[in-house]
C-alpha cells in the first residue's frame, strides 16, 4: 500500500552498519539485538505506523465509507502520512514536521 522499497532501503544500510559495528566490537554475530534496533529506529517506528494504517484502510472495505473518510479527513489524514509516515528521515535527523495546512493558512490571517 505505501511501497515499501526503495524508501526504507538506505535506513536498513544504516541499521545494518550499525549492528555489524556492534558485533565485530563484541565479538558476537548473532544479531539477537538486530530486530529492537530497527523497531526502537525512527524507521521502525514508520513501518510500524505504515502497517497499522494499512490494516485500518483495508477493514474500510466499502468504497463508500473510504470515500466519506477521504473527503471528509483528507488534509488531516494527508498531514499524518506525510508527517508521521512518510519523512521517517526528518525525525532521524531532528526536524520538525510540518504543520496541517489549516492551522498554517490559519496562523497567517
């Protein structure tokens, strides 16, 4: 639903360079801690979002009741994906996300 591939590709590298740091300075290849690394990760918390909003649009099975929620939340709901979903990378390296676009258009009246 939200293609997964290439996006989170160079953020596994990262992770990976990581654990593999870790292993040679221990001497242990075993990676047990490989799995909480990437869900503790900027990235893993992502993909933890990006299943949890896939399952949630799928049990909107009704065309009707996606269309409601689309027109009806559209903005807020883009907002999120953008923010929440989508830039993992900004919060990895400390910047902020950016407002809804009502309370930035609000903001400037």
């Amino acid at each position: 639903m939200f293609g997964e591939g290439i996006g989170p590709a160079p953020g596994y590298g990262k992770l990976a360079a990581k654990a593999l740091q870790d292993a040679f300075a221990r001497n242990d290849f075993s990676f047990v801690s490989y799995g909480d690394l990437v869900r503790k990760s900027e990235l893993g918390k992502s993909l933890t979002r990006r299943a949890n909003a896939a399952e949630l649009a799928y049990r909107l099975g009704s065309p009707l009741a996606q269309n409601v929620i689309w027109r009806r939340m559209g903005p807020l709901i883009r907002w999120y994906l953008q923010g929440r979903i989508f830039n993992w990378t900004d919060r990895e390296q400390g910047r902020k996300r950016p407002r809804p676009a009502s309370k930035a258009l609000a903001s400037n009246n």
